[in-house]
C-alpha cells in the first residue's frame, strides 16, 4: 500500500511536471491580443505598440492590439478580467487602476484581485507646465504668486476628472501650500491648446506633452513629479529639489493578465517583455515619444505600486473624488 502511494505521488508529481513542461514549450501557438483600455494614438496605445511589436516577433506570434476606451479603463480592463486565462489576452494597465473601485460605483471586476501583474513597461512624469504670462519660473516664485490669488485660486488644466493629472494638481497645491482650482479637459490636445495660447495659466501634463512647447519659448516647466530629474530634461528639477518635500507623481504602464493564468506562462511573457524593454531601439523609440523604459522586478513593483495607490487613496478620500462613466 504504501509503494502504491508513493507511485501515485510520483505519478502526479511527473504528470504536473510535465503539464508545466508543455505550457513553457507550446505557449504561445496562436496569435495574442493586447487591449489597451484607452483610445488609438494616445500614450499607453503608444508604449503597447512599441513595445509588444517586439513581443511578438521573440515570441513567434502575430500580437493584435485592440482599443477598447472607455469608462475610466473598466472596459478595457473588464475585458482582460474575463478573458480565459491562457496567456492569450494581455491587458495594459497603468497607475490609476488599482483605485477604480474608489472612485467608481459597481466596478464590474475587482483590478486588485482579478488581474495578474507581469510586467512594468515605461513610465512618463507628471510636469507642471505654466503660460508665459505666469509671473513664475520657478515653484518658489509660483508659491508666492499663488499665494496673492487666495481670493481667486488659480486655474490648472488637467486631463480628465480623477485622473492622475487631476489628483497630482490637487496633492501639489495641497503639499506646496497654496489654492489652485482644477480644470478637467476631455484629453491633452484641447489641455495644452488652451495652456498656450493663455486661457488657463497652468497645467499637469505628462512631460512630453509639454516639452516642445517649452523648448520653443511657448510655456515654461516648473517642475516634474519624477524621484529624480528626467532623462527627457535633466534641466527641469524635480518638486522635491524645489522644496515640496515627498512630493512624487508618474504615471507607469505594465502587462497585466487574468488571474489563474498559469505561472509558466507569466514568467514567459515577463522574460521576453523584459528583454524587449530592455533592448536599445525599443527604449530609443520610446524615448524620443517621451516615455523613460521602467523594468522592475516583481517585488519592487509591488512597493511602487502600493505607495502610488496609498498617496492617490488619501486624495481621492480627502477630497471626497467621484468618477463620472
């Protein structure tokens, strides 16, 4: 009897073994879908295409990318949470997602639970950009200001009602001492149009957004909420250099997929992405879009992604922030 056990163990020790073996040799035999939860042409489309071209070809498949906009990324995302977890469906998450159930009522899934990290991508900072009529270079200088317009705060562009560019605003005006009232823009392009040509004095924006604009004498950068200053801009200091202690606001894009998809397959897809992300034309690339390449092991993902989620909960939660679908 206790050989018979011992056989049945081994069996399906072997049996697993082998099941493991297949999934890392037979993964993947068809071609992968990629939804990014946003619009064709923005900067996480962008980021997915550059890199999971790449992908694709290590890995010997066609990747089909799919835009699926819409509802503050749930249906993008939702589709990702209940697409059969075969490694087949690949989603591109980003900063704001963990918060989702916080800002919205009946979110159809839960990004915390159904949705399995894989990898980071890329990552963009957040920059405070200023007309050139803001008496301000610097953010001592626009401290100052802003403090003299307490009776009429001063007005800040932002993409989106409760996106990461509307909570960032609102944390900085908050950690720098001073009022300023958020304008949420339905996208970056009618944000900056109106920064420009003098409408609203600031904006949050991601740093390329803004940085040809600066760079041609058309608006002034403040500062960028990146731990350190941007390779994009070594010039432009960061918030913290300026005074705003701990003050840290980026946006990062990563490869998310099913929860019970199996292990073999995640550290797959996390090798060759990581490789990808690693290689020198996809970071050129990704550079000269902007984006600053981001690979972090799994553990140092994990903190980042908690301490990014424990500052924007205190925002949305202070501020009493609701999402509109």
């Amino acid at each position: 009897m206790k050989h018979k056990k011992l056989a049945v163990l081994f069996s399906a020790a072997l049996l697993s073994f082998s099941n493991l073996a297949f999934a890392q040799t037979a993964y993947p035999s068809k071609p992968i879908r990629v939804i990014v939860p946003y619009p064709a042409g923005g900067g996480t489309d962008a980021v997915a295409r550059a890199v999971f071209e790449k992908v694709g070809q290590a890995l010997g498949q066609a990747v089909v990318i799919e835009n699926k906009a819409g509802a503050g990324t749930m249906i993008g995302l939702g589709e990702v949470a209940r697409a059969a977890p075969d490694g087949y469906t690949i989603g591109i998450g980003g900063t704001s997602d963990p918060l989702l159930p916080l800002l919205y009522e009946n979110v159809p899934f839960n990004p915390n639970t159904d949705l399995v990290f894989v990898s980071t991508l890329a990552s963009v900072p957040l920059a405070l950009a200023a007309g050139t009529s803001v008496p301000a270079n610097t953010m001592q200088e626009l401290v100052a200001h802003g403090k003299t317009q307490s009776s009429k705060p001063l007005s800040i562009a932002t993409v989106g009602l409760t996106s990461p560019h509307h909570m960032a605003a609102i944390l900085l005006g908050n950690m720098a001492g001073f009022p300023m009232t958020p304008v949420p823009y339905k996208g970056t392009a009618p944000a900056v149009t109106d920064l420009v040509g003098g409408h609203i004095p600031l904006g949050m924006m991601g740093l390329p957004s803004v940085l040809p604009y600066q760079r041609t004498g058309k608006l002034k950068i403040l500062g960028v909420g990146s731990p350190k200053r941007s390779a994009l801009a070594p010039e432009i200091p960061t918030f913290e250099e300026q005074g705003v202690t701990g003050y840290q606001a980026s946006y990062w894009f990563h490869a998310t997929v099913p929860k019970g998809t199996p292990t073999a397959i995640v550290e797959r897809l996390r090798t060759e992405i990581d490789k990808v992300v690693r290689s020198a034309d996809v970071r050129d690339s990704l550079a000269k879009a902007g984006f600053e390449t981001l690979t972090l092991s799994p553990q140092e993902s994990a903190a980042a992604l908690k301490a990014d989620t424990a500052r924007w909960t205190k925002v949305i939660q202070d501020n009493k922030l609701r999402g509109t679908q």
